[in-house]
C-alpha cells in the first residue's frame, strides 16, 4: 500500500530530528513497508544515519571497500537552494517510485534558510524546511525538545503554527520527554492547537548520539549503532502513535 510521505522537523538543531527518523524508518520497515528517506540540503551525515537503517543488498557489488550497496532506497538529499522546484519535484517522484512511504528530514529549524523576515515570504526561505515541504505539499511533523520545560512548549508551537500560511504542521512529538509530562501537554495540543499529538520519547541512555562542531558522530564512530536505532524503534513503537504518523501521510500531495 502507497501510504505518501511525511516531513520530520523540528524549532531547533538537537531537536532529535536524525534519531527520530532513523527510529521511525526502522518502525515502519518493521512493520513490513519500504522506504524511501530524503535528507533536506547538501547534509551527508545524517543520510549516513538514514542508510545505516537500510537494509543491505549482499547480491550488490560496492563502489568502495566498506560502503555497502542499498537494494532499492538509498537517502537522497532534496535542495531547494541548488536545484529549482521542478528538479526538486523530478527526484523526489523518481526516488519515491516504488516505495511504499517516504520520510524527510528537515534541516535545522523548520523556517530556517536563506531569506529575509516576515510572514509573507515565509513559504519562500531558500534552502529551508519550510519550503521544501511546501513545493512537495508534504504534512510537517514537528519533532519538539522538552527537557526543561512543559507548556511554555505550547506557546512555541503555536508561533510555528502562526507563520505555517500552507498549514503543513500536522503534529508533534516531544522528545526526551516522561509519560506524566506528556499526558498534560497532549491535552493541550488537543485543545488549543488543533493539531495531533503523536507521542513522545523519553529519555534513554542507551539509544543518545553524541555530538560534535559538525553535528552528530558518524554512524561508523558509535559502538552498535544498528542496535541503539532497533531499541530507538521498538521505544517508538511503545510511546509514539506511528498509525497516526500513517494517517497524516497520506494528506501528502
């Protein structure tokens, strides 16, 4: 089944945008789907993060001694500041093709780009999220940090709320948040935001990344990444509506 695709965003960098997606391609590949993941801008790190999740094709001969070779659905990175919206759009469709769900993972901040302040003009940031997400027509899913904090939360969501002029944002996760916390900022999304709340991931020593000046670690640095992204996935599948996820992936155009 075509199911669509879905963006994975985020306020801020160390938001937990590059774990979460790498946690939910492997969910959903669990659950038996193909997947075909992008990364927004020229980042290659994280689409490192992104493949280390696919599955090998052994029948494949690699380019490079240590790079494995992917049978179907290698990340690819979507740039709307290198490559115009019909070039952007051409990919996409290509990549996508015979995939059964695609999952995109912003950059930075959902608005952040190249381009000068204001509502109007929001939608036309070069290079950010935000407008990748509005040339594809794909449902934003913010991926929000809530250590430290609870319902000043919501008053952040709704500033991306007001300046989302396409209505994208879909709905939200917290990270590293408890399950007491979540309970109490569900019901506020619920009741004034008028968006989904699609869970949360707690806090977990066994499944953090480190970082460094560039980002996070490359995945051939950390000691059994496969095995914290498969723990990271099965946490998903306990704390985070994936269904849900399903659901608004279909409103993508």
């Amino acid at each position: 089944m075509r199911y669509g695709a879905f963006c994975i965003a985020a306020p801020k960098s160390g938001s937990g945008k590059t774990m979460t997606a790498c946690g939910l391609i492997k969910a959903l590949q669990d659950r038996g789907l193909s997947v075909q993941p992008f990364k927004t801008g020229p980042d290659y790190i994280d689409p490192l993060f992104h493949d280390k999740v696919l599955p090998a094709d052994p029948d494949a001969e690699s380019e490079e001694e240590g790079f494995p070779q992917y049978s179907l659905h290698k990340c690819e990175n979507l740039d709307t500041f290198f490559m115009d919206d019909n070039a952007v759009k051409e990919l996409y469709d290509r990549c996508s093709d015979g995939a059964d769900i695609s999952v995109i993972e912003g950059v930075m901040g959902l608005y952040d780009g190249l381009s000068s302040p204001g509502r109007t003009e929001i939608d036309k940031i070069k290079g950010s999220t935000y407008e990748l997400a509005a040339a594809l027509d794909v449902p934003v899913i913010l991926v929000v940090d809530a250590k430290g904090a609870s319902m000043s939360l919501i008053a952040g969501i709704r500033g991306f709320m007001y300046y989302d002029r396409a209505e994208l944002i879909k709905g939200v996760i917290f990270n590293r948040c408890s399950g007491r916390s979540y309970e109490l900022l569900k019901r506020a999304v619920d009741e004034e935001l008028g968006i989904r709340p699609l869970g949360f991931i707690p806090v977990c020593k066994d499944i953090q990344i480190e970082s460094r000046y560039l980002g996070l670690m490359l995945p051939e640095e950390i000691v059994d990444i496969k095995s914290k992204i498969a723990l990271l996935a099965r946490q998903i599948e306990e704390s985070v509506e994936v269904d849900g996820i399903l659901e608004i992936s279909r409103s993508a155009g």
